[in-house]
C-alpha cells in the first residue's frame, strides 16, 4: 500500500489545485497527476491495492473505490473539506 501513500498527497495536490488553481498551487508532488480525474485516482487507488483496475469498467472501478471506509473515500473527503474550508477563511478575510 506504500505506493497509494505517496501517490495520494500528489493526487490531493492535483485535485486541490484544479479546484482552486490560485489558493493551491501545484506543488511537485502534484505534477505527476495535475490531469488526474477523480475516476482515474480511483483506478490508481485499486492499482495500488492489486487489482487490475484496467480490466474493470467504469461503473465497477467507482463502485470499489467507494466502499465504506476505504481510503479513497477518505481522501476525497479530505479535498473537499480542505477546499471548503479554505474559501470560507478567504471569505471571512474580504
């Protein structure tokens, strides 16, 4: 699981800074995923976890990524809760 550890700071890295290019700037870790989808984070996810992602459709590859509890969800949360967070203080310092 080592390689979804550290792909997973590039990725939240990409996905903040394609939300909000101006409050996250892409950072290193980023750039290897600055094009990375929230579909095909998933695939990397399952990738990294042994299964053959590429052999599964769509549908499939979003179904298990988004299992109860699993670390993909997890990260999504994290993006999207930072990304809040962040324009509401930008909002209050207007």
């Amino acid at each position: 699981m080592k390689n979804w550890e550290q792909a997973r700071k590039g990725i939240e890295n990409a996905l903040l800074h394609h939300i909000a290019p101006k409050m996250f700037p892409l950072k290193k870790v980023g750039r290897p995923y600055r094009h990375v989808t929230p579909l095909s984070a998933a695939r990397h996810y399952l990738g990294a976890h042994g299964v053959d992602a590429d052999r599964i459709s769509d549908q499939n590859v979003a179904a298990l990524a988004m299992m109860p509890h699993s670390d993909f969800m997890r990260m999504l949360a994290d993006v999207g809760s930072l990304a809040a967070a962040t324009g509401r203080l930008r909002m209050r310092a207007k």
